[in-house]
C-alpha cells in the first residue's frame, strides 16, 4: 500500500560514469520506427497501488494517438535519482521522466541544463498546458527564474483517516478542530499495565510525505518564509511543537521514530485509531478491513489547511521528439485525460476545471483550495528536510527541550538558505 509520495525526501548523486553507458537511448537518439510512429520513452516512479492508473493513462493516449507511442519505465526512486540526473545531463537518457516525488529537484536539473522550457506550449484549449487550471502551488513549484519546466504528474491532499469503530467505542466525534483532535489522540490511547496497547493517532516523522508541518500550520505556525528565512522557531510554531511532542513522548499517543510504512501499518493493523494520509492509502485501509472514516484536517487557529504534494513531469532537454513530448504533457494534463485519471486512482484531478465522480476523491478535492506544499520554492529543500527538519521532530518527541530546539534548527536552515535575519 505505499505511495511514491510517502518515501524520503531527497535527492540522489548523479550517476557515476560507469552507470552513464546504460542510461537509454530516449533523449539520444532518434527513436522513430519504420511505419513513422515516434517512440517516447518515460520513466516514472510510480511503483505503489496508483501504478495501473498511471499505466491506463498511458494506454489511452498510445490507443488515441497512433503516431506516437510513450513506454512508461516504472522504476524506484532511488533508481531514477541515481540514473536520470547523469543521463540528462549528457543528453542520453528518456524524453520524459518524474525526477523525483520533491518539486525542489528541478532546481538540480535546471542547473545543468538538463530541462526543456515548457513556456511555448502553455495557453488556453485543447493542445495546450492550461497552466491558468493548476492549482497555483502547483505552477509556483515549477516554475525557476520565471520559465516553467514541468507539468503536474499528479496532485494530492492529505486528508485525516480514522477508524470509525474505534472512535464510537471511545465515545468521540469526528474532530473538527485543533482542540479535538488533540483530545481525541489523548482519548483513542489505551494502556494495559504501562503498555500502549492502542494509539490514538499514526504519526510518522522521516522517510514519509510531512505530516508535522500539518501540526504547525494549523496553529499558524510554519518552518520557512516566503524568502526562505527560518519560522520554526517563532511561538506559533513553537507552541504547535510543544503540544504535539508531549503527546508523543509523554502522553504515547503515537509511536517514536516512525516512518511513512511503519504508520501506515499501524492503523491498517488497527492499533492506532487515526492518521493523517493521502488518497492512495484509501483502497489499501479499506483493504484491511477498517470502517474508514475521512475527514478534513482540524482547523485549528490558523485556519483550514492542509499539505499537498505533485509530482513534476519533464522533458529532457536534448529530446529528439519535442513537438510529441508538448503533445503528450498537454494530453496528460488536459480536461478528458485527467477526468480518467482521478475517477480510476482516487487522486484529485490536476486542474480545477474538473468535477470528480468517484466518491472517494471527493474529501481530497475539497482540500486543494486550503493545501500547501511542503518547502516549496526553496533549492534547499531536501537539505533543509533531512538535516534540519527531520531530525528536530526526532529530537523533540524523544524529550529534548522545544524552544532551544526550535532556535538551533531555525539558526541552521538559514545558514543553509543564507537568510541572514
């Protein structure tokens, strides 16, 4: 049941020269067959439940589109992260490709000129990247030095799961605000002679899409500003960090040190009670045997919000089928193509101008208008994850003091952004 989206936020080394010789042919060479059909290749980590969505779409653009064919390569991430930054970089490699699930790696390939603009083919209508349609988070995050460099692969809202049986047995709602669930996550834990034996709430802290930024965005708290200097450590955040970390370390409502599978496997085991997740993880719960509620995240002082995350999808710039590479990304994005989409993999569509009608999606959609993203904007972002982020929420639920905490990671994301506050 895991999702592309729910693993490390990082950016692999570029690969080394020896990997170089096997990195495709896609961007290289001419691949058109004998009959005149161009053949694209894309490589995409979509390894999770969602894969045969993304394969369908695939399927019916080749099925409606008999002079181009596109073979999607699903690989790792890891796999891609290792090969495709050497490959493009060199003008090998395939015409298309998800870099990564973290829209801050297209700074790593912009910076190698490894990226094809997709400007020209933005504008209104069939044919065209209707980028007027994206959610703007979506465009912001694409777009380095004021050219746009990929389209949404994909887009989505993290909503909150819970196991409706165990919330009537403990005689709590649905929570609806920041206090709620705070007193739910106390109420839905059980103890036996010291012993957790149920959790109220699944919290995951590294190897995941960020849950902890939820926390402090509902408090109107946030971890960097617009300009990339550190909040982390202002008492809105502050004051979020400190609510959720007693929770952890002292009132056990979730376990320590989670990742994103080791979350999600708790509450499809049912033995936590909540989780904050995204669409992908719906079919896998309910899989499992759970009477799934999904609810928007409380709102608490800050106001309706939520994370979203999108994975980009470029174009190499040394393709040889340019013209069909702008022609696939305007179909994969367009109105009929994402109406399929949404319906077969529980994601919301891309665009705004799209009703879904698979019920599942609905809750998620709802979302989009209060969603950020996670770091957005920032080249620094993975760094900023992994070395500053990360271990500050392991820090503080293993029972280190929040406020000094707090002013050592703000002191360093800025150190490592060159805020100089």
């Amino acid at each position: 049941m895991r999702s592309p989206l729910r693993a490390p936020w990082k950016i692999a080394a570029v690969l080394t020269a020896g990997l170089l010789a096997v990195a495709g042919c896609g961007s290289g060479g001419d691949d058109s067959s004998a009959d005149g059909v161009v053949q694209l290749s894309l490589w995409t980590g979509f390894t999770g439940p969602d894969r045969p969505a993304y394969e369908s779409l695939v399927k019916q653009f080749n099925d409606t589109h008999p002079k181009i064919k596109v073979t999607m390569d699903v690989q790792p991430w890891d796999a891609i992260g290792q090969k495709l930054p050497g490959a493009w970089a060199t003008g090998q490699g395939p015409d298309l490709a998800t870099p990564n699930f973290d829209p801050g790696v297209l700074f790593t390939y912009v910076k190698t000129n490894s990226l094809l603009p997709l400007d020209e083919a933005a504008g209104d209508g069939d044919g065209k990247l209707n980028t007027s349609l994206f959610p703007k988070a979506v465009t912001t995050a694409f777009t380095i030095d004021g050219k746009l460099y990929a389209a949404p692969a994909n887009m989505a809202t993290l909503v909150l799961y819970y196991n409706k049986a165990m919330l009537t047995e403990a005689g709590v709602s649905e929570p609806k605000t920041g206090d709620d669930l705070v007193n739910a996550a106390k109420k839905l834990t059980k103890m036996d002679g010291g012993k957790v034996t149920q959790y109220g709430i699944s919290l995951a802290d590294h190897a995941t899409i960020q849950m902890w930024p939820i926390l402090q965005w509902m408090n109107g708290g946030d971890i960097v500003d617009a300009k990339g200097c550190a909040t982390v450590a202002e008492p809105a955040s502050v004051q979020a960090l400190q609510t959720w970390a007693d929770l952890v370390a002292k009132d056990k409502v979730s376990p320590v040190g989670q990742t994103g599978a080791d979350a999600d496997t708790l509450f499809s085991a049912k033995k936590a009670a909540m989780e904050i997740n995204g669409p992908w993880a719906a079919a896998g719960f309910k899989s499992a045997g759970i009477d799934l509620g999904i609810a928007a995240v409380p709102v608490g002082a800050g106001g309706p919000v939520t994370l979203a995350s999108t994975v980009p999808l470029a174009i190499g710039k040394s393709t040889k089928h340019k013209a069909q590479a702008l022609e696939f990304l305007a179909w994969w994005t367009g109105k009929t193509a994402q109406a399929a989409f949404s319906d077969a993999s529980g994601f919301p569509p891309v665009r705004t101008d799209v009703t879904p009608t698979n019920p599942i999606v609905a809750p998620f959609a709802a979302q989009l208008p209060n969603a950020r993203l996670y770091l957005p904007g920032l080249p620094t972002s993975a760094k900023i994850d992994t070395d500053v982020y990360v271990p500050l929420i392991g820090k503080i639920t293993r029972g280190e003091p929040v406020g000094p905490a707090a002013q050592s990671a703000a002191e360093a994301i800025n150190k490592i952004t060159g805020c100089k506050p």
